[in-house]
C-alpha cells in the first residue's frame, strides 16, 4: 500500500472512530437531557407544592389576624362588661348596707309604736274596769267650776293625745314598712343584673379564652407553612442547581463534539440550544417549534390572522428565561396572552413571553439574559402548554427567526 492510500485508509479509520464516538456522545446526552426532563418535572411538582403552601399560608394569615381583632373586641367588650358588674356590685353593696341599716331603724320604730300601744291599751283597759267612776272622781274632785271645766279638757286632751301619738307611729311603721320593701325590692333587682353581668363576663372570658387557643394554633401552623415554604424552596434551589449543572455538562459535551467532528456548534451557555442566533432560546431543553411567524387560520377562534410570534412547546412548569438583558415593563394578565411577560431591551427592541402558568418576575425589575422569569402553562387564548414568543420593534412585532437564528 502506498503512503498516500495508507494516509486516506488511516483517515478513514479515525473519522469512523469519531462518528462512533459521537453517536455514543449523542446517546448519553440523550439520557441526560431526560434526566433534566425529570428534574424539571419535579421542579413543577415543588412549584405546585409551593403555591399551595402559600396559599395555606395567606390563608392562616388571614384568620390569624381576623381572630386577633376578634379578640381585641371581645378584650374590649370583657373590660367594659367587668367595670359594669364592679358598678353593680358597689350599688348592691351600698343597698344592702342602707337595708340593714332600715331594717334597725324599722324595729325601734315598731318597738315604740307597740310600747305606746300597750301604755294605751293599758289606760283604756283600766277606765273600761272602773267604768266612769274614774272620770267622776277626777271631775268631783274640782275645786269650782272653772276647775271642772279644765279637768274635763285635761282628760279629752290625753285620750286625744294617745290616739295622736299611736296613728303617727302606725304611719311611721307603714312608711318604714314601705321604704324597707323598696330597698329589698332594689336589692333583689340589682341581685339579678349582678347575675346577668356576671354571666355575660364569664361567657366572654370563655370566647376569649377559645380564641387564644385558636390563635396559638393558627400562629403554630403559620410556622409550620414558613418551615414547609423554607424547605420546599431549599429543594427547589437543589434541583435547579442540579439542572444547571446537567445543562452545562450537556453543553460542555456538544461543544467537544463539535470540536471533534469540526462541524455542527458549539455553545457554552445553560441555554445549550441549536439555535445560535444573537438572542437566547426562551425555553432551554425545548427546542421543538409548532408554529412561527406567519399568516395562519388560528386554532382558536378560526379567523386568518397574523401570527406574531413563535410558539414553543413545553410542559407546565417548564423554565422561560429572558432572551436578552434588559427591564421588564409588563408582568401581568394580557388579553389573549394569558400571563405575560414583556422586556425591554433598548434601541426600541422588547421581548414577549405569553401562555405562562406563572410569573416570576414583577414591572420595572431588571433581568440578566437567560434568568428565569417565568413556567411554561396554557393561560390565555392556548390550545396547550407552550410558550408564545415575539421580538417586536417600537412595539411592532416582527419575524423572531433572524433574532434566534432557526
């Protein structure tokens, strides 16, 4: 074999060797990037676990601070209930002082009403037994006429006084009688709004004591939500963290297969795309397109319309990085693009990112090319999860393909 044929017949060899090599290297990238696939689904698993987790969080939250100004009313409520049974309590107190005091006062007074009746009695009883001797002795015993006449008033006098004195004490009696009843009367009443205070002050205390205990527990599961947030989002950080590096060996791999085979690309980003164009592909590890920039029936409401953008499917979940660098000046629901995200990168070039299931961004915060800012979903006017991309000038959109080079 001569030295030329031997050179081509040794060339040869290698580049089978290479293509071997490379089909090997293609395979295992293969596995990788389902590997990733893998990842990102569990990623979307965490996102979900987190959402809901938030939402149990907002939630708790919520009926914490509901129940804290629930228990400042009834504290307020409880205070004002307490100072009325002490009123209550005070005025009891002093109408049970005044009725005992009443109580006293009306036995003198039936002690001398009963004395002055027995006196009485007695007089009467002692002329009733001496008939009118008595008052015939008293008269007889005048000295003349004028004396006569003074005794006879001097006996009316008596009996009149006696009879005088026993209906003013009858009077005081029933007077003392009915003043002794109002009082007790009074004491009875205030007896039983004392109850009713006392019962309302209890039946508040136990509300507030059910709502501390409901208060503590919601204070216990709002830390138990923060400790789940904290360790999904530390799970999130290692899977993300774990993608990254899988992409950027996946990278590392395609750039050495390139530059052994001296053709295809070779690129050092995460991105890892096929598609070298001066912008980063918005959904790293997706590169199949179903659709692009054209005039089309759409899938939606069938009407023939311009298509403005790119569409790029990607399951829910999927990881939608910034094209290029710049400021994001829409984060929002959008008519038709679901929850949407629009960059601005200067010169009159912005970015448009529809269909998103979430967004991570929020207006006037600044991004790096290729940060995520937001998961793949099918909000909006979608037929399926993918993301809708535009490159638009002065707000006009315009065919993405020279931007992403596919």
């Amino acid at each position: 074999m001569r030295g030329g044929d031997f050179l081509r017949f040794f060339m040869k060899k290698i580049y089978r060797f290479i293509c071997c090599a490379a089909a090997v290297s293609l395979f295992t990238s293969g596995v990788r990037a389902e590997s990733i696939d893998d990842l990102k689904k569990r990623q979307e698993e965490i996102n979900s676990e987190q959402s809901a987790a938030r939402r149990q969080l907002d939630d708790t939250v919520n009926q914490k601070n509901q129940t804290e100004t629930e228990m400042e009313n009834i504290d307020t409520e409880l205070t004002k209930a307490t100072d009325d049974l002490l009123r209550v309590m005070e005025r009891l107190d002093k109408t049970s002082v005044a009725l005992d005091e009443m109580e006293e006062d009306l036995k003198e007074i039936q002690e001398q009403r009963d004395e002055q009746y027995e006196t009485l009695k007695q007089r009467l009883s002692f002329m009733y037994k001496n008939g009118k001797i008595g008052y015939l002795d008293i008269i007889f015993e005048a000295k003349n006429f004028p004396d006569f006449i003074n005794r006879v008033e001097y006996i009316n006098r008596i009996a009149k006084n006696d009879k005088t004195l026993l209906n003013k004490l009858t009077n005081t009696v029933v007077l003392a009688e009915e003043t002794f009843n109002e009082i007790d009367r009074q004491k009875t009443s205030l007896e039983l709004l004392a109850s009713e205070r006392g019962e309302k002050q209890n039946g508040l205390q136990d509300t507030l004591t059910r709502k501390q205990e409901l208060y503590n527990r919601l204070d216990s599961d709002e830390k138990s939500y923060e400790e789940k947030l904290s360790s999904l989002k530390k799970t999130e950080d290692e899977i993300v963290a774990l993608i990254k590096q899988k992409e950027k060996e996946a990278a590392e791999e395609a750039s050495r297969i390139a530059a052994v085979t001296g053709g295809g690309y070779a690129s050092a980003t995460i991105n890892v795309s096929p598609y070298t164009g001066r912008m980063l592909w918005p959904v790293p590890g997706r590169y199949l397109i179903s659709d692009v920039y054209r005039v089309r029936y759409n899938p939606v409401n069938g009407r023939r319309e311009q298509h403005a953008g790119v569409d790029i499917p990607a399951p829910y979940g999927t990881s939608i990085v910034a094209a290029e660098s710049g400021v994001v000046i829409t984060a929002s629901w959008k008519n038709g693009y679901g929850y949407t995200v629009i960059i601005d990168h200067g010169n009159g070039i912005t970015t448009l990112y529809g269909h998103n299931s979430r967004l991570l961004v929020s207006a006037g915060q600044r991004v790096s090319k290729g940060g995520a800012i937001a998961l793949a979903g099918s909000t909006g006017n979608s037929t399926g999860p993918h993301c809708h991309f535009e490159v638009r000038i002065n707000g006009s959109p315009v065919n993405p393909r020279p931007y992403l080079n596919f």
